[in-house]
C-alpha cells in the first residue's frame, strides 16, 4: 500500500508514552546526532533500544519535538487536547483538566472507535494514586488509569487494581520488594495493553498506556537493575563548563553531583521500557492487525540526567524540553521519514486526526503537521517555531519561547532574556541574545512569541517586563539596556 492511501477500514490508535524520558537514550536518536551528543554519559555508553528503533525505521521520527510545557500536568494536557495549557484548566502540576476539553480519544469514540487508557494520568488535580478517575475525557476504559504517582509495583484484586508495595502504615508505597515480570508496573501496564488489543482486536479502537518510567525514583526490576555498570558513566561534559552570568538563572550550570548509579538504573528502565514495546508489537503482530494500527511512541517531556549538572525538567534546555516522538502508520507514513521542522505536544491532536482522515472540528491551537509525516512538504504559510512555556495562572510563571530548528528565544519575567543558536553552541552554554550577528533570528523569533502570546492567552505577558524585552527584541535598538531585574537563585 503507498503511502497516503485510505485504508478500506479504520486504523486503530494506540500511544504508548513514556515519562520524564531523555531522548539521547534511544538509538534512533542518537543515529540522528554527532558522537558528542549522542554519548553525553560516555563514548559508547547506550541503551540498545531495538524495537522502538523498529518504530522509527518502519516509520516517522521527529527530529525537533518538544513538550509544549516541560513537565507532567501541562504537557498531558497539550498533548490530549491540541490547546495551550494556559488554555485547559491544567496549566501547572496537579491541576485538573478542564470540562470544555475534547480530547483526541473523545473524537475517536464519537466515531465508533472502542477507546481505553492504562497507567499516568496526572489530570484530576491532586488524587494520589486516584485509579479509574470519574471523568474519562473519551478513555472509556479507564480502570487501568490512576491519577498520579510513580509506583513501582501494581497487582489485578478481585476488587480491581491497586498497587503492589506498602509502606509501614499500610499506605501505597514506591517499593520495589518482590516485583517480577507480571507485577512491575512497565511490565503489568503492557500485559493491561495486550489484553486491551485482544478484546478489541475486531474493531478499531484507540488506546493509550502511559508508562511512569524513567521517571525517579530510578528502581527497576531484576535483571534490568544490574544490566549497565555505574563504572562506564562519566559525568557529561557541560556539567564540567563555566557558568556563563549571561545565561539566564533558571538554565545555568550547576555543579551537583553526578550519580552514575542512578544513571545505570535510568538505563535499565529504559530497556524495560523497550522490552515491553516488543512485546506489544508482538502481540500486534500475532492479532494480524499491525499493518492497520498507527503506533506513537513519545513522552511528556525529558530528564536533564546530569547535563549542565542538573537533574529532572522545568527548563528550556533540549535534555529537558525535547522529547521523542516516533509514529508508525503503514500505508500512511512512508518507512524511514524524517520530520525536520520543530513540532510540540500541542499540535499531536491536530495532526493524529489529520492523517486519519478526520475531521476535529473543535478548537485546536496546534497545527496539523500530517503533510510532513506523509513526506510532503509543509502547508502553504508554515512557520517552523513551536512555542514553549512553564508558569501558572497568574502570569508569577518562570518563563517561555519560541523554538526553531535552529535557534531558541527565552523571556522570563525574572531574568534578562536567553538567546541559544544549537549548531554553534549545542549545549546550550552561552547567551547569543547580545552578537549582533544574531539580529534578524532574535527578531524573528521575538515576533512570533509575542504574536503567540497575544493570540493564545499567555499569562507571562501581563508582566511589564516581559513586554518590554519583547519590544525590544522585535525593535532595531542594537545594544541590551533594559534595568537589571533581580534573577531566581536556581530553578
């Protein structure tokens, strides 16, 4: 079948997303990156991640992806529902997603399409662990989902699922002790898949597993948690740079200490993750139904994992806000694609519904991007910048740009603005926003964030501040002069 054609029935969805995920531990990635980005832990320090690479080799992989808000609540948000997360009730951790939200799976549902979710949720305030929260959003069968948390060990009761570890209060606990291929949660939320795409395996449907590895804390079944040596890591090399006073507070270097054993449990639940990615396939596979079901492997956002000598997400940086985002449809993605433009979170919604050739009809503010995974080029007027953000509902936020290829551009009420160009400076150590050689992109750059801001309801643009370094970004005045504004002491 060519790609592009219409399949004599509808193909099923599932998305497989993982959490808090470092997308230089994929191969398929690092195929995309010179030595020195793609071995930050060490020469030849990997993770082989085979059948996620399948995914990417059989399929489409973005070069340039990004959560559109680098950590967990936002960014699920954005990815569910095509808005901004200013825009869905669910702007910060812990926030509840709005009534008015349309997800991806609600429209798929309306059309017929049996629909479920297993795992993270992270959408209904905050209710810890929360199972089978009461509003399902589309996701029918939710008994598998629970709200929050990043348990280790999950078990099927009479009465339904729980977790598998207390602690001395009797309390749901992130212990590890006893958990086995059945009941380590990687492994238990692809057994729920399985039994999902058994049940349904007649009938499209559209189903989403949200895997809360590798997320800390950094624990992982045997023999995933002896497979990589903590000896082979090395500490990466922007963690052992200058820290630039230029660069704002939030994105400096820092000098905390790196821990090359959690680095090697990091590893070991990655490959647990890919395992389980198999056994998926396989059971795709062995149901004759993966030639008509599009796969999508992404996560919420990414993990420092010792870069710039910082640890977790919240910030601009690629280890941080760069994700993966790998789609397999065959007969609708030509093998092998490689999508170059800078998408985000926010336009998955959009273009899912694109390249299935149904129409969303509610309000997406993310772009269709189905034209680039088909191998065509991008719709007449596409501007290749995403746009990223972390801040709360009143604007007391931290900070938010505009991404291209190429080039970032960071405000932030609370430091002076950043200016990063990722081929001269690849790990993103000096501010640019000053080189007058750098003119025309800030420029750019800044038009478009205004223009976001204004359009999207951005809250950070009620600050002063803010407002004038845009102006000035945009404007022709060469040097930066603006008052110093006082700067956050870290992240």
């Amino acid at each position: 079948m060519v790609a592009g054609a219409v399949h004599a029935e509808p193909m099923n969805v599932l998305v497989i997303q993982t959490d808090e995920h470092n997308f230089r531990t994929l191969g398929c990635y690092r195929d995309l990156m010179p030595e020195e980005q793609a071995f930050v832990w060490g020469r030849g320090v990997k993770v082989d991640t085979p059948n996620i690479d399948w995914l990417a080799e059989h399929g489409a992989i973005c070069d340039r992806y990004y959560a559109t808000s680098p950590v967990c609540t936002p960014s699920r948000a954005a990815l569910i529902s095509g808005l901004y997360p200013q825009n869905t009730g669910a702007i910060a951790n812990n926030e509840p997603l709005g009534e008015h939200v349309v997800t991806f799976a609600e429209v798929l549902r309306r059309r017929g399409y049996a629909t479920g979710y297993a795992g993270k949720w992270h959408l209904e305030g905050p209710r810890k662990p929360g199972w089978a929260p009461p509003r399902n959003f589309g996701f029918e069968d939710n008994r598998y989902m629970f709200n929050r948390g990043h348990w280790k060990k999950l078990e099927l009761r009479p009465g339904g699922a729980r977790v598998g570890a207390t602690d001395k209060e009797g309390r749901p606990s992130y212990g590890l002790a006893g958990a086995d291929a059945e009941t380590f949660t990687t492994d238990w939320l692809a057994d729920r898949t399985v039994d999902f795409i058994r049940a349904n395996k007649d009938k499209p449907f559209c189903y989403m597993v949200a895997i809360p590895d590798p997320h800390g804390p950094n624990t992982v079944r045997a023999p995933y948690d002896t497979m990589f040596d903590p000896a082979v890591f090395e500490e990466p090399a922007s963690a052992q740079a200058e820290a630039d006073p230029d660069v704002p507070a939030f994105q400096r270097v820092m000098k905390a200490r790196f821990n090359a054993r959690q680095m090697a449990l990091y590893f070991g639940m990655v490959k647990c993750i890919d395992d389980n990615v198999g056994k998926i396939l396989d059971e795709l596979r062995a149901q004759g139904i993966l030639e008509r079901t599009l796969i999508v492997f992404t996560s919420d956002h990414g993990d420092m994992c010792g870069e710039l000598g910082r640890h977790n997400k919240g910030i601009p940086c690629e280890g941080s806000a760069r994700i993966p985002f790998i789609l397999h449809a065959p007969g609708i993605v030509p093998p092998g694609t490689k999508v170059k433009q800078t998408l985000g979170t926010v336009d998955f919604k959009p273009t899912l519904l694109g390249l299935l050739g149904v129409p969303f009809g509610e309000r997406c503010e993310g772009r269709d991007a189905s034209r680039l995974f088909r191998g065509a080029d991008p719709p007449e007027g596409w501007e290749d910048i995403t746009f990223v953000r972390i801040g709360d509902a009143d604007g007391a936020g931290k900070w938010f740009g505009a991404f291209s290829r190429n080039h970032k551009l960071v405000i932030s009420h609370s430091a002076a603005p950043g200016f990063f160009d990722l081929v001269e400076d690849p790990m993103e150590l000096r501010n640019g926003l000053a080189d007058p050689g750098n003119r025309d992109a800030v420029r750019r750059l800044a038009k478009a964030l205004k223009a976001y801001g204004e359009r999207f309801n951005e809250p950070q643009m009620g600050s002063e501040r803010v407002r004038a370094d845009l102006e000035w970004a945009i404007g022709d005045k060469a040097e930066y002069d603006l008052p110093p504004r006082p700067e956050p002491s870290g992240r």
